[in-house]
C-alpha cells in the first residue's frame, strides 16, 4: 500500500523542550518532527484511499491542541536545484541539464518553483521535489518510491490553515494548556 507524504511547517515549537516533547510522545507520536535551521516540520503519512486533506487539517488542529504555542502555517514544499535531483535520482548532472533544456522546450519538465542567486554566476533554478517525482513517474518510469499530495491539495490544505480556529479549537486549547502547565509544573518539580 502507498502512503503519501505531506510535511507542515509549523512555528513556535522547540523540540529541545521537555514539555513539548512529553506533549509530542504522548499526542503526536504519530507524526515525524524535525527542526533544521530554524524550520519545524510536522510529516504524516496519510495510506492510499484516505483523504489527504482532512488528514492534514486534522494533524494541524491536534498540533495546535497539543501545544500551545504552535502555529502549522502551510504545507512545507521541498525545493531541490538540478544538483539535487542528479543526486537523488542517481543521474549525471548533464542528464537533468538535458531535461531541463531540452524538455522544458516541449513543455514536458517541470516550471521551475523560482531562482535564487544570480549576478555574474546565474541563477540556479529549483522545482518542488514532488513535482519531479511525479514527473519521473509518468514521464521516465522511474518510481521513487514517493508521494505527495497534488498542488490543488495543497491549495485546499493552505487555505484551512490560514483561516479562523473554530471555537471547539479555542476550548481544546485552554484544557491543553492547562495540561501543559501541569506537566511543565511537574518536570520543574521533579528537576
């Protein structure tokens, strides 16, 4: 069975805290957390024939009802530059350059997401790793084994993010602070 990836970049967690990593193992343990320069990411994996959506919007209503100060802003996006790809695909550099040009001609790459740098150097281009994956599939049979959710998903999944929390929201939030304050009393205590 095939699961699909969707990572939430969320703010105002830190990982290195007791309380939020009792909060984390308890609650959330069904969700792979990382923080990498100053990024923290919520990752589920939702199974085939679930609706991803509601599987997001469920994991940032119980991110926010399990720590106080998190904040799940969108679906974290993974950007990759032609290095990337040649790297994770197992291909030379020279094959993506191929792609890039040549295919992008035919309308058959990926649109590149944007470009950073540039000046003397150029820009370097990058694509969102899930867009290529998908492009891998259909285009080069070549399975990465990965999956990620579509970019009207992710549409859907960003626009309940960014509106108001529902009043059931708020009451979950004021018993689970007060959970939290419970248990950052009792580590306090037991320290």
């Amino acid at each position: 069975m095939t699961t699909t990836t969707v990572s939430l970049r969320v703010e105002g967690v830190d990982l290195n805290d007791v309380p939020t990593l009792i909060a984390t193992d308890e609650h959330l343990d069904d969700m792979q957390w990382a923080s990498v320069d100053g990024l923290t990411t919520a990752t589920i994996y939702v199974e085939d024939g679930c609706d991803r959506v509601c599987a997001a919007i469920d994991a940032a209503r119980r991110i926010r009802n399990h720590l106080p100060n998190a904040q799940p802003l969108a679906v974290h996006e993974e950007l990759v530059s032609a290095t990337d790809i040649s790297q994770r695909v197992g291909v030379s550099r020279e094959t993506v350059r191929t792609w890039v040009e040549k295919l992008r001609a035919t309308q058959d790459f990926p649109i590149p997401r944007g470009s950073v740098g540039g000046g003397t150097r150029g820009a370097t281009k990058i694509w969102a790793w899930a867009d290529i994956v998908t492009w891998l599939r259909d285009s080069r049979e070549i399975d990465m084994d990965e999956s990620f959710p579509g970019r009207e998903e992710i549409a859907e999944i960003n626009v309940s993010l960014a509106r108001v929390l529902q009043p059931v929201d708020h009451a979950w939030r004021v018993i689970n602070q007060t959970h939290a304050h419970a248990v950052k009393e009792a580590v306090t205590a037991a320290a």
